[in-house]
C-alpha cells in the first residue's frame, strides 16, 4: 500500500484535496451589486435619473379635469343662419366654462336661427338665438317689440347690440309739418331683418322687411305696442347711456 495516504491519522494533503475541502466562500449580494455598480457605474446614474424624472413628473402632472359635453359652431355662421347637425358640433369643456343657457343636445337647436354671428369653436346659447333667449340679462318685466320702420332701406346701419330711440312721425297731411314723438329711448336692438334675413320660429312666417325687434320695458313695450299703425316708425342711434 502506497505511504502517502495517510499520516499520523490524518489526510494527506493530497487526499484533503480530492475529499472536496471547501473552499473559499463565493462573494454575497452586495458584494456582487457593488461590483456590477463600480462596472457600470453611468448606467446606473442614468437609470436613477430616469426614476427621479418619473417620479416628479407623475407628481407634476396634474389629474385630469372632468369635462361635459356642450354644443359649439362647427365653422364660421352668419347672423340668421338656420342651425343643423352640418353647423354645430359636440365638444368635451371644463363645466366652468359652459354659460347659462347652453345647449348639449343638437336636436334642441335644429332649425332655429342665429341672432348673432359665430366664430367656429364658439359655444351656442339661447341668448344667440332668435327668442326669448335673447332677453337674458334685461330687467324684470321686458319685453321684445318687433317694429317695422318706414324706410326698409335704414335696417343696414343697425346692429344687434346697439342703442337707438324709437321716434313716430304722424304729419300725413300734405302742407303740414310732421309731428314727432319719442316712443322709447335707447332701447337695446335684438334683432333686424337685415343682419338676420328670416324670420325663424320666433317672429313667425311672415313678412320681416323693414323689421328690428327691441328690448322695451313694461311702459315702452306699451307705447311701442302697435305704433306702426299710428305713424311711421324711425329709429336714430344712440350711444351707451353713462
């Protein structure tokens, strides 16, 4: 029997080496982070920093805003324009933007005419309408008149929005001078057939040349109250009353 295999009752150095001795312990977790941070030490600047922008962009970043649906126009329309589904457009609009008397539905406006012209994107409201819509804001108690003004022709150089008075002359007889009579002083102008060009549903089927429609107070409303039958009806402008 070979000597070498043991001593003293002890392995040999060589049968310790073939026994399997353990060796060195393998290097633990953070040493093996540690060694991969020390390698790529820019990518992982660069990753914190990307989880940094994350995290303060999601902070940042605010939740978002609840919206409702609300009816706008669709392009550019003109004062007496008749509203359908190829003029308006359902757009999505903080609630603190949407004004009283608003539409969301575009059955509610179908057929209906504009007071005023619109800018696309504009949102549609019934003070923008012809009816009663467009009394918002008045006193208590106002009424719209409709007129019809002797000259037809003078419709052109009023606008919905400005002032005017509301004078009747009554001289008919040849030889005597016309008397004049203020009627009401600067009412607000609603509506003329000029810049509205049909009639719509509020003002009915019937002839509208030579028309405007005023916001009169409860004793306007009754002198205007059917003064065309009286004499004829002129209007003069008028500015904004201080």
């Amino acid at each position: 029997m070979p000597s070498t295999l043991r001593t003293n009752g002890y392995p040999s150095r060589r049968q310790g080496f073939r026994s399997g001795r353990p060796g060195r312990p393998g290097p633990s977790a953070a040493r093996r982070l540690s060694s991969w941070l020390n390698r790529n030490r820019r990518l992982a600047v660069a990753l914190l920093l990307c989880a940094a922008a994350g995290i303060a962009v999601q902070q940042l970043t605010p939740a978002p805003a609840h919206t409702v649906t609300a009816l706008a126009a669709a392009r550019d329309l003109p004062a007496g324009a008749a509203l359908s589904s190829n003029e308006v457009m359902a757009v999505r609009v903080p609630p603190g933007m949407i004004p009283a008397g608003a539409f969301t539905d575009a059955a509610a406006v179908d057929g209906k005419n504009l007071a005023a012209p619109l800018r696309k994107g504009q949102l549609i409201s019934d003070t923008q309408l012809l009816g009663p819509g467009l009394l918002a804001g008045t006193a208590p108690g106002s009424a719209a008149v409709p007129l019809r003004m002797a000259d037809p022709s003078s419709i052109q150089l009023v606008a919905p929005g400005q002032l005017v008075n509301i004078v009747m002359t009554n001289g008919t007889d040849y030889g005597q001078s016309a008397e004049s009579t203020v009627l009401a002083d600067a009412v607000p102008v609603l509506w003329t057939s000029g810049h509205g060009g049909q009639a719509g549903q509020w003002l009915g089927t019937g002839e509208t040349e030579g028309l405007i429609v005023v916001a009169a107070d409860p004793d306007q409303a009754r002198r205007l109250a059917g003064s065309s039958t009286q004499g004829k009806l002129f209007f003069v402008l008028v500015g904004g009353q201080g």
